[in-house]
C-alpha cells in the first residue's frame, strides 16, 4: 500500500510538472575525489565537498552559458590542446581557460584583462605578447595560449604543485607564496582568500567534471548544433597597412569577417614601423555558409556523453 502511495504521489508531481510547466530541479552527486592534473584530491572533508558542490550546481544550471561553453569548447579545445601538450602543461588546465573567459576570445574584464586566458596588459608583455592600440595579442588564441604556460610552468618551478598553480594564476605567485607561509599551509586549498581565489580550484574541477560529461547533467545537443569548422588560409604582413577596410576587400572578405577570425587587430590601421611579421588568417569563401557536413567533433562530444 505504501508503494502505491508513493507511486501515486510520483505520478501527481509528473503531471503538475507538466500541466504548470514547473521544471524538477535536481542536486548532482558529488564524487569522493576528482583528479586535476595527476593529483587526486579528495572531496571528503565537508568544506571541500561543499565548495565543490557549489560551483557544480552553478555550472549546471547556468542553461545558456554553459551550453556555449560546450559548443565553444568544440571549436577552441583541439587548437588549447596540442599548445599546452608541447609546453608540458596538463590538459586539465584547459578548464583555467573556460573559467576564466568562458571560451570567448573577445572577453574583456573590467580590471582590463583581455581573451580566453584574461591576461593583464603587463603580464602579457612580460611574457612576450605585443599589447598596443593596434595589436593587442592577448586577444590571438594560439600566443596568448603560449604565454599564459610560460606563466604556468614558471609558477611549477616555484611549487611543484599544479593545484597550487592553478590558484596563483588567479590570486598571483606573490599573494599564494606569502599567504602559504602565514597561514602554515602546504596547499592552496586550506588557504583563508577572498572569495573568488577561494572557489577558483573549485570552479575548475566543477567544469572539468561537467565537460567531460554534460550528459550526467542534463545537456543533449544535437551533432548538426554544433559550429562547423572554418579552415583559413594564411597572408603574411610585414609592412603597414593604411586601412584593414580596404586590405580586407581587396582579399575578398568584409572588415568584419578579418576582425572575426582576427580578434587581435585594434584598429583600421597597422604602423608597423619595425617590419614585423604578422600571420593574418583569411576564412575560406567555401566554408562561411554553414555545412552540417564539416562539423568536427571534438572526442569529449562525439560519444553519448552529449550526443542524442
């Protein structure tokens, strides 16, 4: 009799659900230990699985933006990859990326961090990227990319820990070192920071867990969904250019499309005074109209983790 009780009452809910348009909110598992980087660390301790817990439920239910993180992540994960491999950086710390610009190249903060790894003017530079009103190549997927691992490697050197690398490219390896030192601390974790710091580690196995399999939390995307890809072809520039309007016609796309494949351009103009040389990336005229046919599948989404 009981179980009919129950039965009955599962079956109300279904139909008030569906009658009233009410969605049935559910809490996800939280895993004893993820891995990030080689290092297993354990979500038992209540803070940790709590921290944990957080920004799980904030990814999942966060609908529109974590669904354009999967569909970026598409796109953007096969040129992080191979990047981060030839530097010997962990795959995981693809997911500092996601956290940090959720994977638009455009993304500017309001402290003036700029692209998919939010760099700060002066960090860029002192990593060898070109910052000016004209090229600011924080904004170039595949340098910032190099840039942000030399910081990632110069901040192993001084901590052999990826964990603890992980924070200080949000708080810095000044405020991690000195805070590790007052605090009597061997991980970043145990650290008393404000709060952003405080969840970043947490935020990145949040969307490591998520991304690995959407599925578990709902999403279901449809493979012709995804953005096809765009191959381009490459002009070399080593002089100035006295109107990008005119240069972009004159190779056969509008201004629009060269900013949209060339986030790093700034301005109309290029002074290059110095002669630089500049890889300026032309869409190919076949693959601007969409062709389901030309999607690639990035080996996260061609299994049932988020396929229907």
């Amino acid at each position: 009799m009981r179980i009919f009780k129950l039965f009955t009452i599962f079956v109300l809910l279904c139909v008030v659900s569906t009658v009233f348009g009410v969605q049935i909110v559910t809490s996800f598992a939280i895993p004893e230990k993820i891995e990030f980087s080689g290092q297993s660390i354990s979500l038992s301790r209540y803070d940790m699985r709590e921290r944990f817990d957080r920004e799980q439920i904030i990814i999942a239910y966060n609908h529109s933006v974590s669904l354009m993180i999967i569909k970026r992540a598409n796109r953007y994960f096969p040129v992080i990859e191979p990047i981060l491999r030839r530097n010997g950086i962990p795959q995981d710390f693809k997911y500092l990326a996601v956290i940090e610009s959720n994977l638009d190249p455009r993304a500017l903060s309001g402290a003036q961090a700029a692209g998919l790894w939010q760099l700060m003017p002066k960090t860029a530079e002192q990593f060898g990227l070109e910052v000016n009103n004209e090229v600011d190549e924080r904004y170039h997927i595949e340098k910032a990319t190099e840039a942000a691992c030399k910081y990632l490697k110069s901040a192993y050197i001084k901590y052999e820990n990826w964990a603890t690398v992980a924070v200080s490219y949000n708080a810095g390896m000044g405020r991690i070192s000195t805070e590790l030192d007052k605090q009597l601390a061997n991980e970043a974790y145990d650290l008393l920071l404000g709060s952003e710091s405080s969840r970043y580690l947490f935020r990145i196995l949040a969307m490591k867990q998520f991304l690995e399999n959407p599925r578990v939390f709902g999403y279901k995307i449809e493979r012709e969904h995804f953005y096809h890809t765009i191959t381009t072809k490459t002009v070399t520039v080593n002089d100035s250019v006295n109107n990008w309007i005119v240069w972009a016609a004159k190779n056969g796309i509008s201004y629009a499309q060269l900013k949209d494949f060339n986030v790093w351009l700034r301005d109309t103009k290029l002074t290059n005074a110095n002669k630089k040389e500049y890889k300026i990336q032309i869409p190919e005229k076949n693959d601007l109209n969409f062709d389901k046919n030309k999607i690639q599948l990035h080996n996260y989404f061609s299994i049932e983790s988020i396929l229907n």
